[in-house]
C-alpha cells in the first residue's frame, strides 16, 4: 500500500507552491483502502482544480495502480 501514498505524495508535492506542507495518511481496510491527503489551505484550490479535474485525474490514477491488488481505494482531501 506504500506505493499508493508515495503516488498520491509525488503527484500533490509537485502541483502545490508549499510542498512541505502535503501529508498522505492511509486508513486500510479489508476491500478498502482510504487515502487521506491534506494540504496547505492557499494550495487547496491547486489539488482539487478547476470544476475538480485535477482531483479526478489523481483519483483516476489511483484506481489504475490499485487494480493489480484488487482493492478498491478511495481518495478524501482533507481542508
């Protein structure tokens, strides 16, 4: 599952201004896995993207990963 948050960390560190600032936490369960991913308030609007495409596309990316271990993954941001 460590896979799946260093991804989802990658992908979030490189479309904020304050890198520093992204936290990844996993919430596993047995068919499901939770992806919390938090960062700065000022770069909310960066992670979600105009009408949340840019949220899609890492959820999109996550469900791809996340087929070889046949678990279903959900992605939360966090304010």
């Amino acid at each position: 599952m460590n896979d799946l948050e260093n991804i989802v960390e990658f992908i979030a560190r490189n479309l904020v201004d304050k890198p520093d600032e992204v936290k990844v936490s996993i919430v596993s369960a047995e068919k499901t896995t939770i992806i919390e991913l938090s960062v700065s308030k000022d770069d909310l609007g960066k992670i979600i993207g105009k009408e949340g495409r840019t949220a899609k596309a890492v959820r999109t990316i996550l469900n791809a990963a996340s087929a070889k271990i046949n678990k279903r993954v959900i992605l939360e941001i966090v304010e």
